[in-house]
C-alpha cells in the first residue's frame, strides 16, 4: 500500500513537473539592444579610463620620487632620507587609497554603475516577470548568466517579447 502511494504521489509529480512551461531569454542580447544600456556602458567605460589615467600619472609620481631617492641617497643626512620615505610611503597610501575609492568593491565606479545600469536591469526583470506571469511560465532561464544549456529551440525564446515590453523594436 505504501509503495503505491509513493508510486502515484510520483507519477503525479511528474506529470505536474512536464505540464510546466518554461523559456529563456538573453539578457546579453536584450541589454545589447537597449540604446541607454550602451550609452551608460560608453559612459562607465569613459569614467574608467579617466579615473585609470589618474592612477597611472600618480603612479608614475610615485616612481620618478623613488627614483630621485635612490640617486641622491648618498647625499643625504639620515633625517633627510628618512623626511623622503616618509614622503613616498605617504604618496603610495594615497595612490591605494584612491584605488579603492575609485575601483573598490563599493568605489565610485561600482556606484556610478548602480546609477546607470541597475534600472535598466531592473526594467527587463519587470518584463520578465509580467511575461512569465501572462505566459504561465513556470521557469525563465537567463542564458547569457552562465547556464549552459545543449540545445535552445528558438520558439521558447522570449528575448525579443522582453524588448517589445521594453518598448524596443529589433
């Protein structure tokens, strides 16, 4: 009798669990195809690169200071040489310190990034939600996130639904 019982709770959920519709979408590609994600990614890029040419010109202070040092070490008093490092080791803090601020784990790029780009993904995991809630999708895998799937037939793909909720015609 217990085994029966178990046999149709399975067969039940089974039948349950392929009843189940599922889809994918492409974040990569409906990301690709938002215009104001590319403008806030040229945007990031722009900042990045001004904020790594400050980095690099404060680095190559630092390592023209030390480089003076070593030249003029035999010239100077154990005081001066003592002022010197102070000076570079005071220099070097800043440069670290100014790496964080700018590439830290919570740095003003990371926060800039927040600002531009996390609407925009909240936006299409709205859309999302209201197509798997219209569509009666039980699951909606993201196929640009790293899951690996073998095959993907192109009907299940709602990726072009998502933009078309967006407001974007591709």
């Amino acid at each position: 009798m217990k085994k029966l019982i178990l046999l149709t709770a399975f067969l039940v959920a089974a039948t349950f669990a392929m009843a189940q519709k599922y889809a994918f979408v492409d974040t990569e590609y409906i990301l690709e195809n938002i215009p104001a994600y590319n403008a806030a990614q040229e945007q990031l890029d722009q900042v990045s690169r001004q904020y790594q040419k400050e980095l690099e010109t404060m680095h190559s202070e630092i390592e023209q200071m030390y480089k003076d040092f070593q030249a003029e070490a035999v010239l100077l008093s154990e005081d001066m040489k003592r002022k010197r490092e102070d000076v570079i080791i005071t220099k070097e803090k800043e440069y670290k310190s100014l790496q964080r601020k700018y590439f830290g784990p919570n740095g003003d790029l990371y926060k800039k990034r927040q600002g531009l780009v996390k609407p925009i993904q909240d936006d299409i995991f709205n859309a999302v939600q209201e197509i798997a809630g219209s569509g009666s999708y039980a699951v909606i895998f993201d196929k640009a996130g790293g899951l690996t799937m073998l095959y993907t037939n192109p009907k299940y793909d709602l990726s072009d639904q998502v933009l078309e909720k967006l407001g974007y015609k591709n």
